[in-house]
C-alpha cells in the first residue's frame, strides 16, 4: 500500500509541475544574449543601405591574387634549416 501511495504521489507531483508558469522575466529576455553578440560582430549595420560601389580590387588583380594564395599551397616555399641560420653570410671579420 505505502508503494502505491509513493507511485501516487509521485504522479501527482509531476502532473501538476506541468501547469506552473515559466517566469515572464526569461521569456521576455530569451535570446538578447546571441542578438547582442551578433550586433556586436557587424561592423557598419547601416552598410546595406549604402548605395555607393565597393572601391578596392578589380576583378582581374582580385582573381591573381586569389590564384597566388591558391598556389601557394599546392607548391609551398621551403623552409630554411634551423642550424644554418647566419652561417655564410659573410658578416662579421
């Protein structure tokens, strides 16, 4: 009997925790944590209504460059000897 009242009032208890109302105090505030992190990163939120073109490369400098960077991973330059370093330059006499 004592486990069936225990299985009862467990029951109760958790059928009626789903009827307490959540603080209007988090509804209200859910979310302003990530919208202020996002504004934080923008740095001209008015950009979008700036009519005006984007001054910077042309397309065909744009393009080499994009190219060099490319390249510059499939044939990467090598890298001098730690143990060579200032040997042979000829600098001191």
């Amino acid at each position: 009997m004592i486990k069936y009242n225990l299985i009862f009032v467990i029951f109760i208890s958790a059928l009626l925790s789903a009827c307490v109302q959540p603080s209007p105090r988090h509804d209200a505030e859910f979310g302003d944590a990530t919208r202020a992190t996002l504004k934080a990163q923008i740095i001209n939120p008015e950009a979008g209504n700036n009519p005006d073109t984007v001054t910077g490369l042309d397309g065909q400098a744009a393009r080499d460059a994009m190219y060099n960077y490319q390249k510059s991973f499939t044939n990467p330059k090598s890298e001098p000897n730690a143990m060579t370093i200032g040997v042979g330059d000829g600098g001191s006499n």
